[in-house]
C-alpha cells in the first residue's frame, strides 16, 4: 500500500498573552491508501485542530505533511486552495451547508469554484446526490432538510470532485445515534466503494468501531489504540 498522508513530528503553539498554549507536539502518523482511521479524544484535546493542519486550514508551528508524497506546506495559499478542492474532501459536525442555496447548488459549488461548466457541475452533483439516496431532495434548502439530510447533502459536497482523502470532524455529533449510524454506514460504503483514505474525529467509541485504524489524542500526543 501507498502512503497517502504522512505526517512528522507536528507540532501546533499558540500566542499567548503569557507565554505560548503548546496544543500538541511532536506528533507522526501516516495514512496508507484505503485507510480508514478514527482519532478519538476527549473535547478540547486539539483532535479538530490536528484535522484543519492535515486539511491544510491551518499551518503547524513545526512538523511536515506530505499528501500523496507531496510536502504541502511548501506550497503558496493559492496551490493550497487548489489541493483543497481537488484532493481533499471535508466533513463537519455542523454540516456549514449554505442555506439560500437548494440542495443541488450546495453540492454543485466546489466544482464550480474548480471552473467546471454549470450543466456538467450539474450532472456530476446529480450523481453523487443519488449515491447519497437525495436525488428526490435537490430542490429543497437545507433547512427544510432533516439532520441526517444535510449531513448527507455535506457528503455529497466533500465527495463531489472525486477527492482522495476525507476529513470528518465528528460528523455524527449533531445527530441521535440511530441517524449517526446510518450516516457512518454511508461514509464506510461510499469511503470502500471510492476507494478513499479517510479519517474520522471523533470521542464516541462508537464510532471508532467502523474504522481500521483508531488512534487516542491525549496530553498533546498521539497512539495507536487498535488496528484491525
């Protein structure tokens, strides 16, 4: 198997009025291709922080982040938007789906900022949209859409430029288990049937049993707990 993100000793500091909040140091990790892993952690650990610096979000004080073999942090912010869209596909607790726009215009916005033309962002939206059992819902806003609704509409908007890694900031957090269930049951599908490397944040124990790998983020390091 390839490396698809391999992370060293990655370290993020903050300024602080009295010296510096030191969120984690020194971590490493690598991502193989297929790869499905949970972080876990308890809130406030620095799991989203760690996930916004692999999402390149965010920059480390310290540490490299190779994506597909590519050192990422070497890049300017317009290369690093670009990869963004194209090779990484993001996944949040709060869906951040834009709520004058109809279902399908949400999914359809990132292959437009790409510069794909409007009637092919259109058929490729429709597609990912019925792989995410949505196809009767393109018409409707988001807040006409149940939780479990628009976590599905944000998948389909992470997933419709056919990226190679997916980032899942506790993508079940909103919602009653028996929804995140079915959501996490979508992911694992559509992460298998993609043939995606994907990473999952979460503190539900739950959660980490749909993935391969699961890691702790604690005291500001990282170990691997399980690897089935």
């Amino acid at each position: 198997m390839n490396s698809m993100l391999k992370v060293e000793n990655l370290s993020k500091e903050y300024p602080l009025p009295e010296g510096v909040l030191e969120v984690f140091k020194n971590i490493s990790i690598e991502l193989l291709e297929g790869d499905l892993a949970a972080i876990m952690g308890v809130s406030g650990v620095g799991k989203t922080t760690f996930l916004n610096l692999l999402g390149v979000l965010d920059k480390p004080t310290e540490g490299r982040i190779l994506l597909d073999g590519d050192d990422v942090l070497l890049k300017d912010e317009k290369e690093l938007a670009e990869i963004r869209n194209r090779k990484i596909g993001f996944v949040f607790q709060f869906y951040h789906l834009l709520p004058e726009f109809t279902t399908l215009e949400n999914v359809m916005f990132p292959l437009l900022i790409r510069g794909v033309d409007k009637k092919e962002a259109q058929q490729k939206a429709l597609k990912i949209l019925q792989e995410v059992f949505l196809e009767e819902k393109i018409h409707i806003k988001p807040g006409k859409l149940s939780g479990g609704e628009q976590q599905r509409v944000a998948i389909a908007r992470a997933l419709v430029n056919e990226p190679k890694l997916l980032l899942a900031d506790e993508p079940t957090g909103n919602m009653d288990w028996k929804t995140g269930q079915m959501i996490l049951e979508l992911i694992h599908e559509l992460h298998q049937k993609k043939g995606l490397s994907s990473i999952i944040v979460t503190h539900n124990e739950k959660v980490a049993q749909f993935c391969h790998k699961t890691y702790l983020m604690e005291s500001g390091n990282l170990k691997l707990l399980s690897l089935l």
